[in-house]
C-alpha cells in the first residue's frame, strides 16, 4: 500500500476497527477515511453505493459487525444474521462496482463446526453442526468468505478474508449483557474487587479451551496481509491466532492476579458453556511471515490498566 492510498475502514469504532486505525497511524498511513453507524448505515445498500461512489477508497478494512456473546447471539439471533449479512453484502459489492484495489473481511473461528477436530484447520470449515449459541452469527461470517471467494473466482478481484480467535483489548465492549468472556470476567472481578465482595461466579464449568489474541497483534496481522499477501496465495481465508489455548478457569485465576482479587471464584455449570474447545491451526499465517507478539499476561495488564483509565474518565 502506499502511504498516501485512500483506505476505508469500516466499524473505526469497534475493538478491531479502532486498533487498526491506531496500526495504520503509527505506520504512517495518513488518508484513512471513516463514517460512524449514525452517519452511514452500512445495512443501506443505497447509503453504502453513495458513499463508495464519492469517496472512492483504494482499500477497505471490514471490520464493521454486530458482535456479542454467548448471552446475545442467543438472544438476538435474527439481529445477529441479518445485520451482519447486509453489511458485509452491500460492502463487497460496492467495493466491486468501484474497482477498490484490494478489501480484507474479517470474520471469526466461531465459523468452524462445534465438535471439529483440534486444531483447528482452514480446511474444517462445513464439515459438520455449527456451536447453537453462536449459529447465527457464524453462518453470517461463513457467507462472508464465501461472498468474497466468488468475487475473486468471478471477477478477479482481491478479496481476503481473515479468522481471528477470541479478541481482546482497548476499545473491548464491557457490558456485562452482551460482552465476550474476557471483559465479562475482568469487569466483575474488578467491580469485585472494589465492592469488597467474597466471591465471583463465573457462567460455565470453567472447563472449556479457549484462545485469546491481543487486538493490536490482530491489527498488525491485518496490515501485514494487505501489504503483503494475495487473495490466490490466501486461499478462501486465514486463520489469525497464537496456536496457545486456557481453560475459562485459569483465565478467570489469572485475570484474579492481574486485578489484585483475593476471593473465590464460583463456577454455575447450569450456565452454558459454549463450544469446548477452540484453537487455531495458525501454520498457514506463520508460513505467510506474521506471528503473534503479546503473550496473555501482558495483553491483559495492558487491557486492564485501558479500562483502569475509562473507568477514571467516566467518573472525572
């Protein structure tokens, strides 16, 4: 890419979408273009050819979803499918009908069936039932890969798509009702923390495998591949991961001793647990050049002195 190039990316706001602008900045790219939900409204397919037809990007970051966890996608599954398929529809296509050089789509490992074997390999994907919690949205990333692989075949564009595992970090979403289970856990251990209380529950056994990448890492991974790898060197998609997985109950004992809780955790099996176990096959993305840079410890001392900070501001 040059530095000059025009790049769009869509959901700036988001946890992926905020790191990859502050990635871009830091590596000098200047001409980064992006509109709030309220000023466009990706679910518009006519909202969304204006806006590629005036403004004409030379590349597109989608990171632009509707994203929740267990307790919202179960919730909101028709929200989940719908919002999601028109936004990255109406994107691709616009990208199409304005020539942009090059568009990367970003989905998640919740596309890949609920009992496939470990790890997880690109090659998995429809080979078996999708995780129920998460159907929706995960048949709304499938047709996302999907959607750019045949443009790619169709129209020789250059469309890539990438898979990132469980992210966290700055900008993460901290609401106990729609949260993922890293921000979930380290908002109710901190608010623990202060409110003197004796015991945190936690939804679940404890028992599943989970996988955990810094945001800034995936940011890194997302520029890498724009600058450096082609949709038919790609294949239909990529995983993005650290190949490192924890158990729910070691991650809640570890976020316990980077927030200073001394009470006991308590684990409601009667809560789902989600998908077992989760982690990525990321020998492809390592053979292209990229690997991961923020071990565990580090990435949540950092998220958390992030939130630290909000908490701050928000009571200035």
């Amino acid at each position: 890419m040059r530095k000059d190039a025009k790049i769009y990316v869509a959901g700036h706001r988001g946890l992926v979408g905020s790191a990859i602008v502050r990635a871009l900045e830091e590596k000098g790219y200047h001409n980064l273009i992006y509109r709030t939900s309220s000023e466009l409204d990706l679910r518009q397919q006519s909202a969304v050819q204006h806006f590629f037809a005036e403004e004409k990007p030379d590349y597109v970051f989608l990171a632009a979803a509707k994203v929740g966890g267990i307790l919202a996608n179960s919730t909101y599954p028709a929200q989940f499918l719908y919002d999601n398929l028109m936004i990255q529809a109406n994107v691709i296509e616009a990208a199409y009908r304005n020539k942009i050089d090059k568009l990367l789509f970003l989905g998640s490992t919740c596309i890949y069936p609920k009992l496939a074997p470990q790890p997880l390999q690109e090659t998995y994907l429809l080979t078996g039932p999708l995780e129920e919690t998460n159907e929706a949205y995960a048949i709304a990333k499938i047709s996302g890969i999907k959607l750019c692989g045949s443009y790619n075949r169709e129209y020789g564009t250059n469309y890539l798509s990438l898979m990132p595992t469980n992210l966290y970090g700055p900008n993460d979403n901290f609401d106990l009702g729609t949260s993922h289970v890293m921000p979930a856990l380290m908002r109710k251990i901190h608010e623990a923390k202060m409110m003197r209380q004796s015991t945190v529950t936690v939804w679940g056994s404890g028992n599943p495998l989970r996988e955990f990448l810094h945001v800034d890492d995936m940011a890194q991974a997302c520029i890498f591949v724009t600058e450096h790898v082609k949709a038919e060197k790609a294949g239909e998609f990529i995983n993005i991961g650290t190949g490192v997985e924890i158990t729910i109950r070691d991650l809640a004992l570890l976020l316990c001793e980077v927030i200073g809780f001394e009470g006991k955790l308590i684990f409601d099996p009667s809560k789902p647990d989600g998908t077992p176990r989760k982690l990525t096959d990321v020998s492809k993305i390592h053979h292209l050049g990229w690997k991961h840079r923020i071990e565990l410890r580090e990435g949540i001392q950092d998220t958390y002195q992030w939130y630290l900070k909000q908490m701050e501001e928000a009571n200035e």
